[in-house]
C-alpha cells in the first residue's frame, strides 16, 4: 500500500526564524521567560509526546495510529513559520487551520488580550448586560460586511455559529407565521462544524455515520464539484446544472416546508470545490423565487481569503445571514458569530420576543477586543486589497505552474485558497487506488520537508496566512514541487 512505502530524501530546514518586518513585529524581544510547555528541545520531545499518548485526545484523529507514530510537538511559530521541538521550521501552508490571516506573532493582539484581561477579563451578556469590547466589535463588523448586515450574534466558534443558525432560522419562520418551515438544504461535501446540528449542515457522510446523523429536517444536493462530475459539459454549463439540484430538492419537499439553503462560498474541508461563476448567482435566484432564506457559511472565505472580505462578495450573492469565525480573530483566541440582515433581524427584534438561545463565552470581552484590534489590521494594513491586487493573483499564478506536473490533474483556486488534484493518469482523470493513499503520502512528504498541505482524499490543499509575500509563496511552490516529485518516485517505485 502507498502509505506504508519508507520515504525517500528528506530534505530539514532548521534556519533561524525571520528578522522583524513591518508587516509582522517581531516578539521575542519583548516576550517574557518562557513557561515550561514553551522549553521543549529535542531531548525532551519524547516526554512530550509520552503526554500527549497518556492524556490528550486530538481531533479527527486515529488515537491508537498517532501513538505508534508519535505526535509532532510545534512549540512557536512567527509570520507564515512553525518551530517544532526539534527546531525544524515549517512553512505553514495551512494558517494554522484556515485561521491565523494576518500570521504569527502579532504583538497588537498580545497587547489587546492583555490589556482587556486586566480591565475586564470576562463577563456574560445574558443578564440585560453588554461590554464595550463587545459593541466595538460589532460596531466594527457592521462596517466591513456586506450592507444588509447591521446585527451580529457572536459565539465562540463556527461550529457554534452553525448551531444558532438552525435555531434562527426555524425561530425566524415561526415568528412569520410558517412554523412548517424548518428543512435546511446543505450539500455533500459541506462542512459546517462538528457540533451535532454543523455536522448535520456538514455533507461529510463519514461524520454522519458516527453520530446517527444528520438530524431530521436537514437535506443534502449534490456540490458544483466539476472535475469529479462536470467533465461531460464545460464549467458554466455545468454550474448551472449543479445550481437547479437546489430547484428540484425545493420541489420535491416541497416549497412551503423550506427554511433556509446554506453553503461555503468555496467549499474548503470538502477539497476547495471552487463553483463555476454560473452557480451562486442562479442559487440566489432561486432562493429569491421560493423565498428562502440564503445563508452563507464564511468561517473559511471570510476576512480576506479569496481577495474580498467575503466569499459572497467575490460570487457576487447576497445572503441573509453570514457565518464567521477563523479569520475574525486570525485564531488568536475563539470566536465566531452570525451576520444577521436587517430584514431579518427587524422581524426577531420587532416580534420575536426572547430568543431561547446563547452561550456563556457569546461576546466574550476578551475575544472581542482581540477580534476587533484584528479587524483593524486587516483593514488598515490593507491585508485584502494586497491579496486581491498582488500576492493573490502571484500564488495562483505559481501554483498553476505544477499543473505540469504528472501527478496533478488539475490546479484550482482563488486569492489563498487553492487545491491541486493528485492522478495516476491526467488525460482520464483516473486516481490512484485506494483513494486517499496518494495524498496521505505526499500529505507526509510535506510534513517530513518543512511544508504543511493537507490532504482531502487525493486533493492537496492549501489556505496560507495572507501577509505572506512573494519570496514566501515562491519557497512554498518549491517545497510543493518537490513533495510531489517524492510522491510521484514513491508511487513508481511501488508500482
């Protein structure tokens, strides 16, 4: 099997981290003595991996397969690197997990956590109460979202956000007097969190299978998935055909029993299923013909990703309600929330009554002022309109340069946000067999050669931090060609 293959050349890096840049105030300089879970060197890895056997369960992860192998322990990390125990630096392709947008080591948002921790470190907004890190923020939100969006309800993360968006919305249609309406239409491929109603929303079908899910009044269509299924027709064809599966769901439930349609802009976990330009407008025009609400899933899109604010706005749709989290914080601290339009926030507010629904950290003090001072450096560093106009355009313009390659199918993505395909045979489209070991290899290869990719099956993916520059992007498509090379020997040699 391809994944038990020993790998060939591995190629460390354990340069220096970066000198101090403008865009990304070094902190070591002003950083404190480090505590004993920041000490690790390379005789204590194993100590450390010892722990995390004994006592810590990862996510989405083989416990048992994770201890054979041993956890890689990461210890700091500064602009687009990682440094783990053994000082190896890693480019992290990844933004931690789609998150750190505006990178590692931003001193701003050290000073802001602090600075809140010591005025008011936490307090909840249930008891008629409100904190103003908590109204900047939202205040600062209704500024750089879409116009329909004056109202936020936060949580702490988007699997959380998710969660009230069921609530919401079947609260939103009862209050209209249509309480039959409460099916969500999601699609295959979907991830929208992991907490029991996101996974449902999600389409990931091996989730479902361990938790009796999805739960009842959640339907799936079919994603704008081309290379898989669109070969037969071109792209905007295509993206029309995968649209009206909306339509014909719709139908057969029937019109009157339909909340809500939610989905990514781009479909990230799911293997960045970037749709055609056809796809999300016609998915408005029937959310509008059959009045149901259009929601817009942005943990992964938002706050830049794609070279706009939002997904939305890059698609050129308008939805009713908007997902965040990830890039509102750039992962410094949890946080996530729902962008709800004024029509619909005028209806709940005006009779909605006491809406049944929130958490204990729901504009948490402390997370919001990070948020907010994040925000403020997205916007005045003007972080989007570089992806937009400069190193957006270069990363996809590189990454199309491996589409030489005889392992890649197809390069695919938008501002720093993309995926290539990995294929035995590129004129077919045919994978290599079983699906998903070709890229937990290659997926290796990165790991072992100081470059994070993930891989989804056989699509490799990557999400960089967008303050990453030119000479970084180049350093990537390096490391990539070169994991791909590894992958590509490994599957000969097998073979």
């Amino acid at each position: 099997m391809l994944m038990m293959l020993h790998h060939p050349t591995i190629v460390r890096d354990r340069r220096a981290a970066p000198s101090a840049r403008q865009r990304n105030v070094s902190l070591r300089s002003q950083r404190p003595a480090r505590s004993m879970s920041t000490l690790a060197t390379s005789h204590d890895t194993l100590g450390w991996q010892d722990l995390d056997r004994r006592h810590y369960l990862h996510p989405f992860t083989d416990s048992r397969a994770l201890h054979a192998r041993g956890a890689r322990i990461i210890t700091r990390a500064e602009g687009v690197y990682l440094w783990d125990s053994e000082g190896t630096r890693i480019l992290d392709g990844m933004a931690g997990l789609w998150c750190v947008n505006v990178g590692y080591g931003r001193r701003e948002l050290v000073d802001a956590a602090a600075a809140q921790m010591l005025e008011l470190p936490f307090y909840n907004s249930f008891f008629k109460t409100a904190t103003p890190p908590t109204l900047a923020l939202a205040a600062l939100l209704a500024e750089v979202t879409p116009p329909q969006f004056k109202h936020v309800f936060f949580t702490s993360s988007g699997s959380e956000a998710n969660d009230t968006v069921v609530r919401l919305v079947r609260h939103y249609w009862q209050v209209q007097g249509q309480p039959q309406r409460k099916t969500i239409i999601s699609r295959w491929l979907a991830y929208h969190g992991s907490t029991v109603a996101g996974a449902s929303l999600g389409g990931m079908r091996y989730m479902h299978e361990q938790g009796d899910l999805p739960i009842p009044g959640i339907e799936h269509i079919d994603p704008p998935y081309w290379f898989e299924q669109g070969t037969d027709n071109d792209q905007e064809a295509f993206g029309l055909l995968a649209a009206r599966r909306l339509e014909e769901r719709i139908l057969a439930i029937g019109a009157d029993k339909v909340a809500a349609f939610i989905g990514e802009p781009i479909q990230g976990a799911g293997g960045v299923i970037v749709p055609p330009a056809s796809y999300w407008p016609e998915i408005e025009r029937i959310c509008r013909k059959y009045g149901i609400l259009l929601v817009s899933d942005e943990v992964i899109c938002g706050f830049g990703r794609l070279g706009r604010w939002f997904g939305c706005e890059h698609f050129g749709y308008t939805p009713d309600l908007m997902v965040i989290a990830k890039g509102l914080s750039s992962g410094y601290l949890p946080i996530g929330g729902v962008m709800v339009s004024d029509s619909v926030a005028t209806t709940l507010i005006e009779r909605g009554g006491e809406f049944n629904h929130g958490y204990t950290y729901s504009g948490h003090p402390t997370c919001c002022a990070v948020a907010e001072r994040n925000v403020r450096i997205l916007r005045d560093e003007h972080i989007v309109e570089r992806v937009h106009d400069d190193t957006g355009p270069y990363l996809q313009a590189r990454l199309r340069e491996l589409a030489d390659h005889p392992l890649v199918g197809e390069v695919r993505g938008v501002g720093f946000m993309a995926a290539l395909e990995l294929v035995r045979d590129k004129a077919s489209r045919t994978r290599y067999a079983p699906v998903g070991e070709i890229g937990t290899l290659c997926r290796d290869f990165c790991f072992d050669n100081g470059l994070i990719m993930r891989a989804v099956g056989d699509t490799m993916i990557i999400a960089p931090a967008l303050v990453m520059s030119r000479a970084e992007i180049d350093e990537l498509i390096e490391r990539a060609r070169l994991c791909l090379d590894l992958t590509l020997a490994a599957a000969r040699d097998h073979a």
